[in-house]
C-alpha cells in the first residue's frame, strides 16, 4: 500500500466510523431461536463497525465495543 492508498483510507474512516457507531446503537434480536440467515448479517455490521473503530482509535475490541 502506498501513502496515496493509505491516506484515501485515512480520510474515509471517519466519515464510516460516525456511521458504524450509529449502527451500534440499534438492538440486535436475540439469537436464540431466531433465523439466523437475518442475525449473521447483523452481527457481520457490528464486527465490522467495532474493527473500523479500533482502527481510528487504536484501541482494542472491548474498547471499541464499549464506545
């Protein structure tokens, strides 16, 4: 990756972090019991929202889980 690369991803993640941290907010339905072809999308979005997180913050997942 050169610095023009890393810079692009640079400008886009704190535009993407605002917006997963959003979606973090939603309730996720319990699994128990439910279709978990709608839940492993969801939980894909979290997991997802929480690296994007640890990235910009350079912290660790159960710090960007907390946030």
């Amino acid at each position: 990756m050169d610095e023009e690369f890393v810079t692009a991803v640079e400008a886009l993640t704190g535009p993407i972090s605002r917006i997963l941290r959003q979606a973090l907010g939603f309730p996720l339905p319990a699994l128990a019991g439910s279709d978990l072809g709608i839940e492993l999308p969801a939980r894909g979005l979290v997991d997802g929202a929480v690296a994007v997180i640890m990235v910009q913050d350079k912290c660790s997942r159960a710090e960007a889980f907390a946030q």
